[in-house]
C-alpha cells in the first residue's frame, strides 16, 4: 500500500515541476520585425518597466521614428520579471554601476550601459539616422 502512495508523490513532484519550468520558459520579449539572430547578434537591450514615464518617452520615440525597424534590439521588462530584473542588474555590474540603485530606463549596447531617456534617445538617434527626439 505505502507503495503506490509513493509513486503517487514522486509523480505529482514531477508534474509540478514540469509546469513550473514550461510556465516560466517564456520567448524573450521582442517588438520589431528583424530577423532573430540579428537581434540576439546585436547585444542591445532595453529595459523598462510598466509605467515608468521615462521609459514611455523612449518608447514614444522609438514608435514614431520607426527605430525597431532600423536598430535591431530586445525590450526587457524588469518591474514584472525578475528574471528581467537580475539580468539587468548583473549588466549594471559590468559596468560598475552601483546595484542599490538603478534605474530604467536602461540600454546595454553589448559593452556599455546608458541610463535616461535622453541618452538612450540620442543613442538611437544616432544609431538609425533619426532626429533626436528630446524630452517632452
């Protein structure tokens, strides 16, 4: 009898565990139209959070001056994904950012960090050939 209850568990634990890892497994976030690998080649991320306002000012000028389709790049929320979250702190830390106290919006180029949307703004701007859009 205590045989079947075992195999019961171990297969309840397992199939927990599968649907934890499935559910948490989730493409990265990406929002233009370029192929994959130059994306993931190109070692830009975004990051930004739901309702941060200076993140909603480069995404602004990121919609109206057509910069997906020109910069390849990966948008990460931080606020809602801790994967998110700790993977922008560990690029702080390369660039000997202090972790206490960071904030988005925030671009790793693939060698450096920018923080601020007019930075990231300018960065854009210079990288697609597009006017500089400037706060609002």
């Amino acid at each position: 009898m205590k045989k079947p209850l075992i195999i019961s568990i171990v297969l309840v634990v397992v199939l927990s565990y599968a649907i934890f890892v499935l559910a948490s497994n989730k493409k990265p976030e990406t929002s233009n139209n370029l192929n994959q690998s130059e994306i993931k080649d190109s070692g830009i991320i975004l990051f930004y959070g739901d309702g941060c306002p200076h993140c909603a000012i480069v995404e602004e000028y990121v919609s109206k001056n057509g910069i997906e389709a020109k910069v390849p790049f990966i948008k990460k929320e931080v606020y809602n994904n801790k994967q998110n979250s700790a993977e922008l702190v560990e690029k702080a830390k390369i660039c000997g950012m202090p972790t206490d106290s960071i904030g988005v919006p925030f671009l790793w180029d693939g060698a450096k960090c920018l923080t601020g949307d007019q930075d990231i703004v300018d960065f854009f701007s210079a990288r697609s050939g597009s006017a500089s859009g400037g706060k609002q």
